[in-house]
C-alpha cells in the first residue's frame, strides 16, 4: 500500500505517528514561507503542512505550484493544530500533518469546476466530466448510501431463505408497456434478443420450477421518454414467492422499509405501513402515488354545485361530470390575486379550463370574484364541507373526474412545497392496492394492462374479465414513499387458460401467445404454484432516503433525458464492418 492512513482517519491519538498519505489537492494557502494544503480521499480531508523545519523551501515552492485536483503523495508527523486553528466541521480538525516528503503522483490540468467550489456548473458540463462531479462529496456520500441499501436488501432477503438467481440479459422481445431496446444476433440473421425490461417472465419460470423464493438485484432497460426520476438503464431489487397472497408480499416489504430507514437514516417507521385503494387515493388526492407528509385532500362539491346558479359549476356537474376543491390553510395571506392568476395558467397546462377560488376572510365570510353567483345558503354549506377556517384559500376545478384529479394533484403538490407543509426530512410509507386491470385507450377502444399482462384479477372480480373488464381489480400494490413509486408488484395468474383469456383482452391472438409467451403458458400447464412478487426501484429508493430529487444524483453514470452519455458520447456509431457483420443497415430519415 503507498499509504498508511487515510484523509478521514487521523485523530489527536495519532499525534506523534509517521504517516503517509495519499490523495487529491482539494485546496492550498501560501503564507510565505509555509504552504497548508487540504488533501481529500472518499474518506475525508487532512490539513497538511509544508515549512520549516521539516520542509526545506524547495520542497514548499514546489508544493506551492501544484494544480488544485492533483493526486499527491505525502509523508510526514501527526502533529496538533495552533491553538484556535482547530476546525471543529472536520473529524481530522484537530491535528495536521507535518510534511518532510512530497510527491506529484499525477498533475491536473485546469479543471473546467472544482468539486469544491459553491457554485457548481449545469448539470450537462458535470456530466461530461462525470469523473470530477464523483469527487464531490455530495456524490461520494450518495454512492455510499447506494451500497449501504443495496447490502441491507441483500442480507434482509438472505436471512429469509430467499435465493439469489442471476436471469438471462438477452432474452426475447415481449410486449410489457415500453419500447425493448433491441440487440442484432450475428449468428441468426435478422433476429434480434432484448435487453430486459423486467426478469417478470423468468421469475415466474422459477416458481414453477419450484423455487419459492427468489431474489435479485437486477439492470433492467426500458427505451422510454425520460423524466427526473427516470432512466433508460436502472437497478432493481427484484423478488418472487409461491404459496402467497398480497398480505404476505406487502408484509415482506414492510420489514424491508422499516430495517432499511432503521439501519440508514436511523428512522423508526411503524409497522404495518398504512394502505388505501386506488380508488380512495384518487379520490382524495387525485393520484396513485400521493404525497401523505401533508393533509390538503379533495373535496367532492358536486352535490352543492347542482343547486348552484353559478353556470360553470351548475353546468359542469349537469352535464354529468365534477366540482372538486381543495383547502389551503393560511393559502389566503400567502396567495395574492396576482399570484392566483399564475396558480390559474399553472392548471391549464393539465387540461383545467380555470381556477375558481374562495378567500375565507376574518369574519368567516366567502370573498371572490364569483362569489355574487351564489347564495349565502350555498356558500355556507362550500365553507362547511372544506372545513374552511379564516385566511384559508379554497380552490376548486369544474371539469372530467380526470382533469381534475390531474389538475388538483399538481395543485396540492405546488401547494406542498411551496409552503413548506412539511418535513423534508420526513419518509413517509405507504400502500396503494386494488388498482384496475385494464385502461382502456379512448382513440382505439383498445384494453391495456394497467400493470402488466401476468396480473392476477382479484378472486371476487374473476367474472368480469368477460362482463366488466373496466370494473375488474387487480392483485396489485405499489410502495410510495413521499409522493414516489418506490415500488410495484402483483400476485401473478397461475392458470393458463385465464392467463390465455387476458391475453385475448389485451388483443394478443392465440398464435401471437403462444409465439411470444408459448414458453410460459406451457409452464403454467406444468403444476404452476399461486405466486406474486414485487420489483423495489432501487436507484429511486436511494433518492428518496437521501433526500434528493434527481435520479442521476444517485447514479454513477446516469444517462441524461435524451438518453445519452455526455462523458463517453454514447450511443456512438458504428462502422459499415460491423453492420455488416450484424446483418444491418443504416435508414436515414427526414428531420
């Protein structure tokens, strides 16, 4: 080893000791005649000193040149700091070392940033030079709590008989909501393996094969539009059981969290983790995955809205569709007019046509603009079923159930951050259940699965795949953590027929089953136990426990939106050699 020590290691104990260390330039001072230099690993950082006696001044005007980022050797004494010199914010800050031998293992060039610095530069030039954006401290500790997670999902699963099994990266190309990303087979022209969406299929094959328990820490890829909290490539905490209903998956990944936030963040979560149904979370939230660190639910005032003579809402709610409003305390003296106007272009963008508002004044009176449009009977009975207190803001949308669970989300979410409603260290866990089936795609008339096509209906809604596939439930859970899917699964269809049934749902025709999953209706023919599993975003739990909002934040080498690497240029081309060799050519389309 060239060293001896860490950045992070040396205390006052070590005061006396011969050390050596190693690491990077994180910043220097000259003070004539002595140069200090704080020197940083993954471990932390060292003051280091070059003067008299121990450095002679060739050795201190050398060090006093060295670019910032250098990688350096040194050697010297663990000695106390001057008195008031000591940095209480470091773990080292009460000692230095006093250098006597200096080395330049490798000079920097001038860094377009510093890892240092306050002001970091765009996320696109951190990128390019993602090998200085990993030397921040920020990254460096959000790297370590990635391995932390990981090994806490590992050893949880393995202290609980589960198996870890590798599955297939090329495997086939199965429709499961997104676009595969295709890889050419040079030995089978024409043909093309997929890289996985899921292991969902092999799993499956798995507990038919008798392994009741599996786990794996999987890469998946997914050829999507991206967002924030999304990549191309990510990691997933993948699992599998037989002989289980939802209780017994939803009750493994409760201990998960629980250890996890224990072991992690040294949070205590209570057990069981709260859970809603999806019809009772779009209900009062207007979303699947709601943010629970706050209260502010949706309010149905259609019934009020019929009696109304106010046209927008009277005419809204004859015409079949919803008034729903929201409370927001204290919204009246933190939202001016202006500001309303800005909420008001804010829900246009998700379909609202507008934003009718109440102030709830110090006498408990409504005021708005239209507030002439009602009687004093109607406006009470608004007042009392959002428990409007004064200086609150009511708002409301008159649209679709859909716009305005849309639209209403965005507003509760804005509202959430905006006033700081709560706890940003806070980690709220929660689970939503019993989604539908099947969404129905208004162009086409088409069904779609709302999770994917191996999900189990509930048992009681087993007749409506063919009467009332809109009204079927599912087997389904998804984990939310703070407003975030963290998590989803399904107990899976163990029967081939009903499984060939919702393949025909979903208007895959019998010979296009069985050429895409023929494998795994045979399976199924084969003594197929009851079986569901869940897959645990990984990359996504790291954010959420860390606290941030950026999925690449946690990620050594994200991708950006458009899906490529700015530090490799990838995805690159390709020379006509290898095309060839691949069966492939090249089409050039239109811009």
């Amino acid at each position: 080893m060239l060293r001896s020590h860490t950045c992070g290691q040396l205390r006052k104990s070590d005061i006396g000791t011969e050390v050596t260390l190693c690491g990077w330039v994180e910043s220097k001072r000259d003070h004539g005649g002595a140069v200090f230099i704080d020197l940083r690993d993954r471990y932390g950082l060292t003051q280091v000193v070059l003067g008299p006696p121990e450095a002679n001044p060739e050795l201190i005007a050398e060090a006093s040149k060295v670019p910032a980022e250098s990688v350096i050797l040194i050697k010297g004494k663990v000695a106390d700091r001057l008195e008031g010199k000591t940095n209480d914010k470091l773990e080292t800050g009460d000692i230095e070392v006093r250098c006597h031998h200096y080395e330049i293992l490798n000079a920097c060039t001038t860094p377009p940033f510093t890892p240092g610095q306050s002001d970091l530069p765009g996320e696109d030039l951190r990128l390019k030079y993602r090998f200085l954006d990993l030397r921040r401290s920020e990254m460096q500790e959000a790297l370590v709590r990635r391995s932390q997670i990981i090994k806490k999902m590992r050893d949880y699963f393995a202290e609980r008989d589960f198996i870890d099994v590798e599955t297939p990266i090329l495997g086939r190309s199965t429709p499961e909501g997104a676009r595969d990303y295709l890889v050419p087979s040079r030995v089978h022209a024409g043909h093309f393996y997929a890289l996985p969406q899921s292991p969902q299929l092999y799993k499956q094959i798995l507990m038919v094969a008798g392994f009741d328990r599996y786990v794996q820490v999987a890469k998946c890829f997914r050829d999507e539009d991206l967002r924030a909290d999304r990549q191309p490539e990510f990691t997933q905490l993948d699992l599998e059981m037989s002989f289980v209903d939802c209780d017994d998956i939803i009750g493994m990944i409760d201990g998960l969290v629980a250890e996890t936030a224990k072991e992690v963040l040294g949070k205590d979560i209570q057990l069981p983790l709260p859970r809603m149904t999806y019809d009772e979370a779009m209900r009062r939230f207007g979303h699947d995955a709601p943010d629970l660190r706050f209260d502010m639910e949706i309010v149905d005032v259609t019934p009020v809205a019929k009696k109304t003579e106010f046209r927008v809402f009277r005419g809204t709610a004859d015409a079949g569709n919803f008034v729903r409003g929201m409370r927001v305390p204290g919204g009246a003296k933190q939202y001016s007019r202006r500001q309303i106007d800005v909420l008001t272009e804010f829900v246009k963008e998700f379909g609202a046509k507008g934003l009718a508002w109440f102030r709830v004044e110090d006498d408990g009176s409504l005021f708005s603009p239209i507030a002439k449009n009602f009687d004093e009977a109607h406006l009470a009975e608004i007042k009392e079923l959002l428990a409007g207190t004064p200086g609150d803001l009511l708002v409301f949308l008159a649209d679709t159930w859909e716009t305005t669970c849309k639209g209403l989300y965005a507003l509760r979410k804005r509202f959430g951050a905006e006033m700081k409603l709560y706890d940003a260290d806070a980690l709220n866990c929660s689970w939503i259940t019993e989604f539908p089936m099947f969404d129905k795609d208004e162009e086409t008339g088409n069904w779609h699965a709302m999770h994917h096509p191996f999900t189990a209906p509930l048992a009681e809604d087993l007749p409506k795949l063919e009467s009332d596939p809109a009204g079927c439930r599912a087997q389904a859970y998804d984990l939310v953590i703070n407003g975030s899917e963290a998590g989803g699964g399904t107990i899976r269809i163990h029967d081939s027929e009903i499984q060939s049934k919702v393949f025909g749902l979903l208007g895959i025709d019998e010979k296009t089953a069985e050429d895409r999953f023929g494998f795994l209706l045979n399976a199924l023919r084969f003594g197929a136990p009851p079986h569901g599993g869940i897959a645990l975003g990984v990359d996504r739990w790291v954010m959420l426990f860390a606290g941030l909002e950026n999925i690449r934040e946690v990620i050594a080498f994200p991708k950006t939106q458009k899906a490529s690497d700015l530090m490799t240029d990838a995805p690159g081309e390709v020379d006509a050699a290898q095309l060839t060799e691949l069966h492939l050519k090249t089409v050039k389309t239109k811009s």
